[in-house]
C-alpha cells in the first residue's frame, strides 16, 4: 500500500466516514465526523500508522487534507 493509499485510508476509518464521502478537499468541521473528537482519533492513527509522533502545533495546524500533506512532509512521510 502507498503512503498516499495508507493516508486516504487513516482518514476514513478514523473519521467513521462513509468511503464514497471522502475527497482530498475535506477540512476540519465541514463534516459531521470530523469534530474535535474525530480530529484526535485522526492525528493518533497518523501517528500509528506512520510511526511519528506529532508536534502540538502540527496537530492544531492539521485542519484539513490537504494541508495535512504538507504536515507530515515535515516528518518525512511523503504521500
């Protein structure tokens, strides 16, 4: 699986969200799952599933796919 695939991935299961709702311009709060909670849920399985370990501004920061990309480029995970 590419890290672009394990990425997409994440977010799906840790959002709880349908697949066919997922796109690579969803941002924080424009849906239902991705609150507060689901955002937590999001950042700790990035960092499981890229073995990193997140900065409290990246995870503030991360409000949305896209510059999430640009986040985790910081941690040397190139998607």
């Amino acid at each position: 699986m590419s890290n672009k695939e394990k990425y997409q991935d994440i977010f799906i299961k840790s959002l709880s969200m349908d697949k066919s709702k997922f796109n690579t311009d969803i941002k924080y709060n424009e849906i239902p799952e991705w609150d507060s909670i689901g955002h937590m849920t999001l950042m700790a399985g990035l960092e499981e599933g890229f073995g990193i370990t997140m900065e409290t501004d990246d995870i503030v920061d991360f409000s949305s796919f896209k510059k999430g990309n640009e986040i985790l480029k910081k941690y040397k995970v190139q998607i």
